[in-house]
DNA sequence: CAGGCAATTGACCGGTCGACCAGTTAATTA
DNA sequence: TAATTAACTGGTCGACCGGTCAATTGCCTG
C-alpha cells in the first residue's frame, strides 16, 4: 500500500467510493467486507474508515451518490427531449428503457435499496416523476392522450414494466418464446400507446 | 433448548425450512446467520448442518421449497379460473395482483434470487407462462384481443407491472400524486386492456 | 430385548469481521 | 520556519462467523 505521490482527500474519496459502488452493487452491502473495498480501492482499511466512519455509513454515501448521479442523468435527459405533443411519452418510454439497458448497475442498485426497504431513494425521483407527469396532464387536456387515467400512474406503469425487464432477465431468459429486448420493447411500446391513446 | 416430546426430523426440517425462510426473506441470505436461524426455529445449529449440510445448500432447499409452493399455488389459481374469452385476461392479472398483495414475501425471495443471478427460479414458473400464453394466442384467433403482440410479452407486461408495484413500494410512496393499490390496478388494467383491444 | 442407526446436543475450532488506536507523514497556516 | 491540522499506515482487539466432532439420546427392527 505505497502512499500516493502527493496527497488528494478528495480524489481518494471518489475512489473509494467508486470501488466501493461496483462491490456493493455486484454482491449487495452484507456480502461485502471493508479489506476488498480497501484492496480494490487501493487504499487501507483504516483510511475508508477515516473518510467515511463505519461500513454503513460508507454504504449511505455510496447511494446518495449514485442516486444523485442518476437523477441528474435522467434530468439532462428530459429537459433535452422538448419534443411537444404526441411522441413525447413514446420518447420517454424509449429513452428510459435505452437508459437502463446502458446501466445496468442503476437497476441492481434500486433492487438493493429496495429490499433493504430503503425508501431515502425515492426522494431523488420525486421531482423527475412529478415533471412527467405534469407534461403528460399537459398531453391529456390537449387531448393527445385519455384523460381518465393518473398522470403519476402513467409513468409508473413504464417505469416498472421496463425497470422489472432488466432487473428479471435471468429469470425470464427460460420463458418459452419471450423474444429480445428490442422485441420486447416494441410490443409494449403498442400496447401501451395504444391502450393511451383517446377515447372514442 | 429442550429435547421434543417425539423426535420427528421431517417436522424439524419444515420447522429449520419455515424459521430460514422468513429470516432469509427478511435480510437476505448474506445477512442470516446459522445462529439466528437456530434460535429463530428452536434447533441447535448443529442439527441444522446435520440436516441442510451447509448454509448455502439450506438457503437452495429454501428457494426451492418457496418457488414450488409459489408455482403450486398459481397453477392451482390458473386452473380453477377457465372463464372463457375476454374476461380471461383481465381475471389474470387482478388474480395475479391479488396474490402478490396477499403474499408479500414472494416478492422479495423472487428479489432476492435476481439479485445474485439466479436463474433457477425462472425454471418453476415457465410452464405457468406458457399455459398464459397459450390462452392468450386463443383469445387473439378468436379476434378477441389484437394478434400483432407476442403473447409472453403480453404475460410479461403484467407480470412486470404488478411485481414492480409491490417491490418498489415504499419508494413510489414519495412520487406525487400516486394512488392506492385499488387505484392504480384500475388504471393500469384501463390502459392493459384497451392497449390489448382489437385493432380497428 | 438387543443392537444398530439416525436425530440431537454442546463444546470447540480456525478464520474473518468491523472497528479502533497510536504513530507517522505531508500539506497548511501564522 | 514552527506549529497545527488532517491524511494516512500497520497492528491489534474482541466478537462472531460457518463448520466439525465426539458423545448422548431415543426410535425402529430383527
């Protein structure tokens, strides 16, 4: 454990944090001991507890720093999309979903959060959620979209749906005839727009 | 820890099964020790071993004595609904949502068992999505539901949606303007159904 | 009723855990 | 440059982990 050749409390921080994130996000916070978090971060054991004090405080610094990073991804991302009307949900159906499938770490670490019924995580989304569903309110009085169905429900119904694909794909892997991702996506994308679109 | 009345090791395996399984359920099996376990089903721990071998193989007779019980009891539910044609659809997913509901510790074992990639779980179920999709193919040549979706995309959609909503529920609880169980399955099977309707 | 065998026990093992602490080193400040 | 503070290290502690083992107990069979 040679000292580095000039001191940085900061960038020592982010690397434990980083290693830290991968451990607990590939094997879940009680399967993992601080000496890999210290061996994979290149750093000693005393030194993670020095910055952070205890394991689970460590492990509450690693979440709010990822959640934080996803909620800002996931911001940049809507305020990017201006697209009006129509093929706005479609857009952010498909933005979600590519999302996902290009972080696979973000779906494990909701799981963890959630089965530790930890429910601090919820409040980074809270604001992202209650923007889609203003815009979709904004799509319904427009009348692009029916308007006898929950704005905050809409987006939970994608949500899920595409959050539960990743997180399940293991499982479903052995299901007689579920097809790809791509398929995957394309036959919710129908059935989801289609069971939106206006009522006659 | 007091010797039985009557000495009855199948009894004590389903005690040890049943004592694991809601402490596993609970924290997950990297938290759990032996000795809880022990404690929790009036067993010296020894006798756990002596039974089970290991944690890892009791953890495994765990799962699987869930995922069997799970698999029983929704083909039993399967069966027992032969309601014909439209309403098929529909009495699954509110039969599915129901079960869910009633037995929260389903999902987090089916949680838990994702969560480090096991993908044995997803072998008891298939067959169960197989029927579903069968039935569904059924409805869709009688032109009772549209014919351009997969059908276990169709099993998939709902499966995901309402596994979702009860894994994920203390974190929806901070979104805005989010309902109750009852409203959003209304919802949801608003948009499911009219989604899955006959094109014109 | 004798004797084999599985169920069950409590004591024990080596190993690893998270945490702590005294001491050293480098940057900062006055 | 002297003093102060914070970053960083290696060693160590008691607790607890999963697993083993010899000994005991009770059931079943011949």
């Amino acid at each position: 454990m040679s000292q580095p050749a000039t001191r940085d409390p900061d960038l020592t921080r982010s690397r434990i944090l980083d290693a830290a994130l991968a451990l607990f996000v590939e094997q879940g916070p009680a399967a993992v001991t601080m000496r890999e978090i210290a061996a994979a971060s290149g750093v000693t054991k005393s030194l993670i507890h020095h910055h952070f004090g205890s394991k689970e405080a460590l492990w509450t610094a690693v979440k709010e720093d990822a959640f934080l990073r996803y909620a800002e991804g996931q911001r940049a991302d809507l305020e990017a999309a201006s697209a009006p009307g129509s093929e706005l949900l479609e857009n952010s159906v498909l933005r979600y979903f590519r999302f996902l499938q290009q972080h696979p770490g973000v779906v494990r670490m909701f799981a963890w959060a959630h089965l530790e019924k930890d429910d601090s995580c919820g409040e980074v989304d809270a604001a992202l959620v209650g923007l889609g569903a203003q815009r979709i309110r904004e799509a319904q009085q427009a009348g692009l979209l029916r308007d006898d169905i929950n704005p905050t429900h809409v987006v939970t119904i994608f949500v899920n749906t595409c959050t539960h694909w990743f997180e399940a794909r293991a499982h479903h892997a052995h299901w007689p005839g579920i097809g790809s991702d791509e398929e995957f996506l394309e036959d919710f994308l129908k059935v989801f727009m289609a069971g939106l679109a206006p009522r006659p």
